[in-house]
C-alpha cells in the first residue's frame, strides 16, 4: 500500500542537469509500487506530455509541476536573482495557469532564467499546489542567511496568497544546511499552520547515477571533474528513494509529511485529452474549407504547365488528393499554409521552393504551396498523406532568415495570439557527442577522444 508519492522530481527535461530519463522512471515506479509521482523540471514543461503518457501506460497518477524560478523583485528588473518554487497542478484551470505562468517566465521575467514574480502568482494560482522547494527556495534562503522573521513573513505572503495550497518542503538529503533549515520550517509549521511534506528533489534513478548526473552538470557547466571550482551536488542522495528509505530516518519524526504526499495526490485531477486534433477551419465550417480548397487546387493547376497528353493524369491526381484531403479533415490545414506562403511571396520574403513529405502532393503544387511538380518527378503523395495512417500532415517550409518573423507576426494578426505558437525541437546527445563531451570532462586527451569517435 502506498505510504508516498515524489512531488518534487527532475526528469532529462532539466536539461543537463536531470538524469531521469521518463520510460526508465515509469518503469522504476513500477518496481517500488509507486502509485503517483510528479514531474517538476527546472523552469519549463517540455516533457509533461511524454511523463503523462508513459504514467498513464504503467498504471501510474501523472502529476504535472515546475520547479519555478521566482524573482523577489519585479520580473521586468534584470537583477540575477532567482529562487525556487515548486507548482503542481490540481486540475486543468490549475495546468492553464501554470502554462500562463511559465510561458511569461520566459516573454517577460527572463534573465539568466525565466523568472516569475509574486504578481503573476496572485494573479495565475488558481487551481495550483506550491511547496518551498529546496535549499534554493526563498524561505529557504532567507533563513540560512539569518533573516527569520523576514522569512516567516514571506512564509505567511504565500500561505496566504494559495490558500490552503502551500506546503513547507522538508529534505533528508546529508546536506548539514538542509537540517538547519527543516528545523526552521517545522517551527514556522506550527506558528503559522502551514502543512508539510517530505520530498527528496530526485534528480536521478539509482543511487550509484550520482556520478551521471555529475558528469552531466560538467557537460551543462563546461567544466571537468579535475575542477575543484565547479557546481555539484554535495551528496549522492538526490534519486528515487523507495517509500521504505523514506519513512525511515529522518521522517520517522515527521510521518504526516509522508502521508501529505498522498492527501496532495488525491487533490490532483488533471488529464491531457490525447488523439484529438483541434484544427482551425478556413471559411465557416469544415464544409465551406472543403468547397474552397476544391475551387482553388483546380484554378491552381490551370496555371501550371505539363504536357497536354499527360492532362488526366494530373487531373486523377489531384482529385485524388483531394478526396483524401477531405475526408481527413485537412482541407483547412492546406488553405492556412497557402495563404501564409502567398503572403511571404507577395510580400518580398522569400521562401522555399518546398521540400520533405510535403513535395510529393500536387494540391501543395496546385496550391503554391510548393514548386515542385510531384508527378514530373515520380513522388508518391502517401509518403506525405496515408488515409490507412492516420497522423497529422506536416509542411516543411525554409523562409529567408532575416523575414521570416514577417511571416510570424501576419500569422498572429490574422489568426489571434491565442491561437498561434512557437515550437521547440530538442537535441538529443547522438554517440559521438556524448563521447566527445564525457571524454572532456573525464579529462581524456583530445586525441584519444578523437580515435574513439572514430571508431563509432
């Protein structure tokens, strides 16, 4: 039977600094009998997808969070101050919110990190848990740096500001400071009726993956192990502890901060509604988006030349496509990518001449999508668009570097800020990099570093 659930966790997410990596996690809980967990990365919440489905296919409650950083001071002030704060969200205006707030972390707050500040969190805490985070939490600092009353008022400011939703974060971790501060925080429990929760801000699986960890904070900090100055974690007791390590030692004392965990878990009842896709429609209604698409792919391929003999198949062609199109759902998708690139092309930015998956669809083509005539060059359309795989269509598409925020700014006017978004892709350290900068930092010559990526 479940007796605690980790609320504070760093998966790869924290990049170059979590070792966690999401399947090996789920497969871990798993193991210890673990029935929830939360995700807390560093500043963002790039994996909460990935952990939420890889929880939810174990058989494990997916907690969303964020080790915030928060500024003491306005965001907009570029002072290099940041202190922890762990969100956990309770439910979907909870996980709205916290999106809200990372997202102007990062647009308004950000200096070295994206920061938040005390008036984003009165304003965007609905439907959030927080707890004080490690030792680089505000209370946390506050008092290692003798100010107790100053942090007792800051105690009482978030108390007050989550209502019922705040939590003082005690760690049993090895770290001398640490248990200066739980002995604080257990006295501003009592004064101010604040609940507690013990965490233990894992940031690897085992163990004996401290020493990955360390190498990765190298890698994150360009430094080696031979560097005497250089950020490290004073212990190895940041990983996935069993429900048994936890309740044993230092939380023997303190068994309700264990079972806060559960009380925490059973708040929280957020899910993502995965396999939907909200497309915007052109026109309307999807009927009218259909209607158009037809009128302008046919306009479109009388403008394009091809040999006459050959006139039926391109017409098959693309009342193939379109028919596929259709009934997929995607004849929405096709206008909006048009319309964007004939803006570019009227507007002197220029813009690819198409390539990918997407070169292989002669309405793209018939469209302007593209310039490139997929029957001429034999490019089969399913590579791009299969009715028996069903998976979203995707245009790559190369704008001139110096204009492409052009084409950015008509997409938000026209389609609505809300409605509009930048992506991310992540990188991923392939074999050859990942030697290269573990070589580095083990201190390994450049030459030998060298004759191994060779052999790889």
């Amino acid at each position: 039977m479940s007796s605690f659930a980790h609320l504070h966790l760093h998966t790869n997410y924290s990049v170059l600094d979590g070792a966690i990596r999401i399947p090996d996690l789920a497969h871990r809980l798993k193991e210890l009998d673990m029935k929830a967990c939360a995700m807390t990365d560093h500043g963002a919440m790039f994996g909460a997808v990935k952990f939420y489905k890889e929880m939810k296919s174990k058989g494990i409650k997916p907690i969303i969070g964020c080790e915030a950083y928060m500024t003491a001071g306005p965001r907009q002030n570029k002072l290099n101050d940041n202190f922890h704060l762990v969100l956990l969200c309770q439910d979907k205006e909870g996980y709205k919110n916290l999106s809200k707030l990372v997202t102007l972390a990062y647009t308004e707050g950000f200096y070295y990190k994206p920061r938040m500040d005390r008036e984003l969190l009165e304003k965007y805490n609905k439907g959030l848990i927080a707890s004080s985070a490690c030792l680089k939490g505000e209370i946390a600092q506050l008092i290692l740096n003798g100010r107790d009353e100053e942090a007792k008022i800051i105690a009482k400011w978030y108390k007050d500001v989550f209502d019922g939703r705040f939590y003082l974060e005690l760690q049993d971790n090895g770290i001398d400071d640490q248990y200066l501060v739980n002995e604080k925080l257990v006295k501003l429990s009592m004064e101010l009726d604040i609940p507690m929760i013990a965490t233990n801000d894992c940031h690897y699986i085992k163990k004996e993956d401290a020493f990955i960890q360390e190498v990765l904070l190298c890698v994150s900090t360009k430094k080696t192990l031979a560097d005497t100055n250089r950020m490290k974690m004073s212990t190895n007791e940041f990983y996935l502890k069993t429900q048994e390590e936890m309740a044993s030692g230092y939380f023997k004392e303190y068994p309700e901060t264990l079972s806060n965990t559960l009380k925490i878990v059973d708040q929280c009842d957020f899910s993502f509604k995965t396999g939907i896709h909200y497309l915007p429609v052109m026109g309307k209604d999807e009927e009218e988006s259909k209607n158009i698409i037809e009128t302008q792919s046919w306009e479109g391929l009388k403008t394009k030349k091809f040999p006459e003999d050959k006139k039926q198949i391109y017409d098959d062609r693309l009342r193939y496509e379109l028919d596929v199109i259709k009934k997929m759902g995607y004849s929405s998708y096709y206008l909006i990518v048009s319309d964007f690139i004939s803006w570019a092309k009227n507007n002197d930015v220029p813009v690819g001449p198409g390539r990918g998956s997407g070169a292989a669809s002669l309405v793209a083509y018939a469209l302007g999508i593209t310039n490139l005539d997929p029957i001429k060059y034999d490019l089969i359309f399913e590579r791009f668009l299969n009715p028996e795989r069903v998976s979203l269509p995707d245009f790559d598409i190369d704008f001139c570097s110096r204009k492409r925020d052009k084409v950015y700014e008509y997409i938000v006017n026209k389609y609505g800020k809300d409605y509009t978004t930048k992506i991310t892709t992540f990188g991923f350290l392939k074999a050859k990099s990942a030697i290269t900068d573990v070589g580095r930092v083990l201190g390994y010559p450049v030459r030998d570093i060298k004759d191994i990526t060779a052999l790889v």
